[in-house]
C-alpha cells in the first residue's frame, strides 16, 4: 500500500526594502552629483523613467528596489505625520 505523504510548498517573500532608507541613499547620492533632489526624485516618480536618478552610489538601482506608489506612501504619511498632527 502506497504512502499519503502531504508535499508542503514553502513559499519565500520578496524581501522588503526599507523605502525612507533608500530615498536617504538616493537624495544624499543626487546631491553629491550636484542635482536638485527634490526635482529629481519628483521627475523619477512622475514619469517612472530611472534616468532621473543618478547611477552615483547606486542610487538608480536602489530605488527601482520599490514601487513608485510606496514611495509617495512613505513621503504622505511622514508629510501628514509631521505636518498635520
């Protein structure tokens, strides 16, 4: 008689990115390359297009780490946060 063995299925999350951490990393890297930040990240979030940002200090690459939308999350809720309360 054959076995009736459960198969298990380990399902591995995406790892999760601090995003206040790599808009830090992205802005310090910007403006060591002597770009506006603020118009740079802006550009990057508006159009989706990562040649905004610098590849200096792998500041493209890190913010093609998160989703646009989480990005203007975090900046929302530390703007309401620090703003409106």
């Amino acid at each position: 008689m054959g076995r009736n063995n459960t198969q298990f299925f380990h399902v591995v999350k995406e790892q999760e990115y601090d995003v206040a951490s790599i808009l830090k990393d992205v802005y310090e890297a910007l403006t060591e390359k002597g770009y506006n930040p603020v118009n740079q990240i802006v550009g990057y979030i508006m159009s989706g297009d990562p040649t905004y940002i610098t590849s200096h200090k792998n500041a493209r690459s890190l913010i093609m780490k998160v989703e646009r939308d989480e990005i203007l999350e975090v900046l929302f809720e530390n703007y309401i946060d620090t703003q409106l309360k």
